[in-house]
C-alpha cells in the first residue's frame, strides 16, 4: 500500500476547500431534510383550513 | 487555520488511538463507529428476535396459551420497531461506516464528530423505548405503523414511543448527511462516480431516500404527539381532523423506508457474485440506473399499502401500476446478478452462500409484492398472513440475509483472521432451511384467511401454525452461531493477505488485514483505482 499509495496528498489549500464543501452540503442537506419535516407539517395545516 | 491543517497533516501517520472506555465514547474513528453500530445492531436483533420467538411462541397453538391479547400485541409492535430501526438500519450504517472510507480512498468519513453523536443517540433511545414495557399499560400495541385514533389511545408508553422515534428518526438524518457528505466531498482523486463500488452506490441513494423521508415520519409522529397532549385535531375525527392522512403521510415514509432497508443489500450482493464467480459484473452501469429507478419509483407507490381505505378508481390503477413497474429494474437487477454468475468460475463461501439464497428468495418476496399490487387480490390479502410472509421474505432473507453476507465478507478483512467457515456454512444452511420453514406456511394460512397481529385463530390454521412456530424456534436457536462465528474469529484464526477471496476487487482490499486505524492517510494512486475499480 505504502509504495502505491502515493500520488496526490491534498495540499492545505486544497484541505480547506474540501472542508468548506464539507461544511457547506452537510447544512444544505440538513436544511433538505428540516424542509421535509416541515413542510409536511404545513402542508397537512393548509389543508385542514 | 492553514496552520493547524498543516499540523494534521504532520501528524496524519501517528495513531492517535485513545485506549479504554475513551475509545469508545468519544470515538471519531469510522472504525470504531461501525463496529458499535454493528454490536449495537447485533444486540437488537437478538432482542427483537426474541420479541419474535414469544410471538411464535403464542402462536404454537390455537387459543391463549402464555399472553394477554395487549401484551401480544405489544410484543408485534416492539418486534418490528426493535428490527427496523433497531437492527437492520443501524446495521447498514455500522457496514457503511466501516466500508465506505475504505472502498472510496477516504481516511474517515467527512464528519467524524457527527458520526460519534449519531451513533450515541440510538442506545438512549432504545432504552427509552424498550423501558416502555414497565410503565404502566405497557408497551405501545398499536402496530409499529402507530395509525391513529387506535396508537392515540396507548398509555404512559405513548410520549416514549414518539420520543425514542424521534431519536432514531434523528440518528438516521445525521447518519445519512454524514455518507452523502462523504460519498460526494471525500472520494479520492481518480475515484469517479461510476467508479465506485456497488454498495457505495446504493448507499448513497439509500442516504437520499432517508434525508428524504425519515423528516416525514417525525413530521407525522410530532403530530399525533400534539393530538394527543396539545389539543390539536390533525387526525383525529372528532375535531375535523383525518385519520386516513396519518396512513398517507405514513407510508410516504413507509414504502421508501423498505428500500432504505434492501438496498445496501442490493450493493453487497452486487459486490459479493463477481467476487465468487470471478467475472466482472454484468451491467454495473445498468444496476446503478436500476438502483436509482427504484429509488425514484419508491416515492410515488405508497397507498398500495391502504388499498381497502378506499380510493379513487383512477388513484388506484396509478398506485397498482406505478407498483407494478418497480418490477422492472428489479428484473434487471435480478437478471445482471444471474448473467454475471453464467459461465463463471464459482464457489459456495458462505458470502456467496448468502447472496445466493438472498437472491431467491428476496425474488419470491418480490414475485408476492406484485400479487399484492393487483387491487382486487389485495382487497382479498390484506391483513392476513398473506402479508406477513410476503415482507418478511423481503426483509429475512433479504435483508437480513444480505447483511449477513456482507459481514461474512468483510469480516476477515476488519479482524485480519478468516472465520471458522465450516460453522459458517453450518449457520447458512440452519437458516435457509429454518426461515422457509418459518415463514413460507404463511402464504398458506393467508390464502385460507388467517388474519395477521392475533394472539388467537381458528383450529383450521392449526398446522401450518405450528410448522411456522417450529421454523421460527430453529431459526432463532440457529441464529446464536453468528456472534459465536464473529467471536471466534475476532479472538483468532488463520491470518489473510490483503485479500480474503482471490475473486475480490476493490480498494479495501489493497489495505492490510486489518486495516490500519487512519485508513487512506494518503489518497491511493490512480493505478491502485483502476486495479479495484475492476467492473
């Protein structure tokens, strides 16, 4: 494994744009699934009106 | 910022391995995460199996033999909770925790803290829900599908039920942002989408299904929980509100929930046949389309569970067509497993013995969902025993069975020993045999009209009731040489290469048996990605 897995090391530059990705899509997803819980619970109020 | 990512990457090769107790409670490392996943899991199928084992039990024999007609239905409601969202679906996580870093390049997944609390949620709310048996009442008995007015009326248990599901529900959301977050940001340079192993695949879309749906389930029980203690009327009659609405919004949640439960399966069996038959996968460009078809098709099938609520005629022939269509990337999948296997150069291991008996017998669960599809046959179905075979051929030897395989896969890789394979072949041919025996007298008794969740029946289902109960007795006694196996081969055995099985591919297992505890410290070359990515 050693000699193969050589290649690419991120360099720092390279670390922090993936962290901010990271960071980024884990709260987009977070904002999907909180959007889900929601919007089926006004969806369920609007038709009871 | 720059400084300290410097300072990791200094320090990438140390192992900083906490030891004791500390290891495990604060534990960032996907490793470690998915190990107590997979105990955790492991202890809740023993648990909800032996839910399972009483129920039989119960049912040996017409009339009340041990239980209380409450109890028993409370031993069904908490044996399906216990099994869904206690076992299968921390078990998953706990194979794609230990998988995923590895099979993609990754040293770990994205975010490791959140992967600690996800896991950390589920024993509290296990105990929360299963401490529920000794409050006053009991367990809630409504079913695990908790439909109201008949769930709104559970007891002291009713705020445990609905909390603990929001925990789980909680546990899921963040488990599934952590793959996706993974899967998406972390693979290693050169590992494209459609290079990426089977099961890596259907997790991602199982991670979608539940970011979708899992929300939908906890919007729903929040609800009943405000119903119940707020005065609100969002399903209960008596103030305008819908109880059938509860049933829609359910199995919105509840239809896609069963492929969040197939699906990784779907993945190890797709990476287990090419290993044993030493061939590359037939279609892995069509099983990924299929895989994502299903998922799709998974959203828009739901009321086929609530034909008999009754419905529109033209929502009904939607609902039996759409469930209809699933069959067809279904049969592509069951085909693609099928051609890759012709012609190959087999041999039975237990992975494939599993994988094979998944795929037969997941197909006649299949091949009973579509008789269930057909409206006029399920207004005849619905409710018997019928049913209860039919998914419990989907998620025994489907699922269960697919989990197996992929433990008896991966495990010589996670403990550096091969396991006692005679004793696994042993366990195989106990529960093939054990769960036909168990579950296939179900059809019969459901054709005949014997209703499901009663602790009673009448003497003409006598038999084949018994013959189940028997199944049942063996296949859960059988079931107690899987964490010997797993015991065993963790303590010692025989040492393996990098390689388990001579047929394998993929990037695991170009990592030493067992792995190191930071897996890809540094990204695997392109040549290594190509060697794995042999599809």
């Amino acid at each position: 494994m050693a000699s193969e897995a050589v290649s690419a090391t991120l360099s720092v530059a390279a670390q922090q744009a993936r962290r901010r990705r990271v960071r980024r899509s884990a709260l987009l997803f977070g904002a999907i699934a909180a959007a889900f819980y929601l919007g089926f619970i006004v969806l369920i109020l609007m038709r009871g009106r | 910022m720059a400084e300290h990512l410097a300072h990791d990457a200094a320090h990438d090769d140390h192992d900083h391995k906490p030891h004791g107790w500390r290891r495990w409670v604060y534990s960032t490392n996907h490793k470690d995460i998915g190990t107590m996943y997979l105990i955790f899991a492991c202890t809740m199928f023993f648990i909800g199996g032996g839910a399972a084992m009483l129920i039989r039990l119960e049912l040996f024999k017409p009339g009340l033999q041990f239980f209380d007609p409450q109890f028993f239905n409370s031993l069904t409601t908490m044996h399906a909770l216990i099994m869904i969202f206690g076992a299968i679906m921390p078990g998953w996580t706990g194979l794609a925790n230990w998988m995923i870093p590895m099979q993609v390049g990754a040293p770990d997944m994205a975010l490791p803290r959140l992967n600690n609390f996800s896991f950390w949620i589920l024993p509290f709310a296990f105990t929360l829900l299963i401490s529920s048996f000794f409050v006053p009442g009991g367990a809630p008995a409504g079913g695990w599908t908790m439909y109201p007015p008949l769930t709104l009326q559970t007891g002291a248990s009713f705020p445990m039920l609905i909390f603990s599901i929001h925990l789980m529900g909680a546990s899921s959301i963040l488990g599934a942002i952590n793959v996706v977050v993974t899967i998406m940001n972390m693979r290693a340079p050169g590992m494209t989408l459609l290079r990426m192993p089977l099961f890596v695949w259907t997790w991602l879309i199982t991670a979608y299904l539940l970011i979708a749906v899992m929300p939908v389930l906890a919007g729903a029980v929040t609800m009943m929980l405000t119903d119940h203690y707020f005065g609100t009327t969002f399903f209960t009659a008596a103030g305008g509100g819908d109880p059938v609405m509860f049933q829609h919004i359910f199995w919105f949640f509840g239809h896609p929930e069963v492929y969040i439960l197939v699906l990784p399966a779907f993945g190890i069996v797709s990476e287990i046949i090419p290993t044993f038959s030493r061939k590359p996968l037939f279609g892995y460009e069509a099983m990924v389309y299929a895989v994502a078809s299903i998922a799709f098709l998974s959203f828009i099938v739901w009321a086929h569970h609530m034909f008999t609520v009754g419905m529109p005629l033209a929502a009904q022939l939607f609902f039996m067509l759409s469930t209809m269509l699933i069959a067809v990337p279904t049969g592509v999948k069951v085909f693609n497993w099928t051609a890759t296997m012709w012609k190959g150069s087999l041999s039975f291991e237990p992975p494939m013995l599993f994988a094979l008996a998944f795929l037969f017998l997941f197909t006649i669960g299949g091949f009973s969902g579509l008789m269930l599809a057909i409206v006029p046959a399920d207004y005849q179905y619905q409710d018997t025993y019928f049913v209860v075979a039919h998914f419990h051929y989907v998620l025994v030897p489907g699922t269960i069975f697919g989990m197996m395989a992929g433990v008896y896969y991966w495990l010589p890789k996670w403990t550096g020993h091969m396991y006692d394979l005679k004793l696994a072949t042993w366990h195989f041919w106990l529960s093939a045999i054990f769960v036909n025996v168990l579950f296939f007298p179900q059809h019969f008794l459901g054709l005949a009209g014997m209703p499901r969740r009663i602790p009673d029946y009448a003497v003409q289902f006598a038999d084949w009731n018994m013959v189940s109960s028997l199944g049942g007795f063996g296949f859960g006694l059988s079931q107690l040489l899987f964490p010997y196996i797993i015991w065993k081969c963790v303590r010692g055995g025989v040492r393996i290469g990098n390689k388990a099985w001579e047929g394998a591919h993929g990037l695991e297992w170009e990592l030493p048996s067992p792995p190191p505890f930071h897996s890809w410290t540094s990204p695997p070359s392109e040549a290594v990605i190509a060697r794995g990515a042999a599809h």
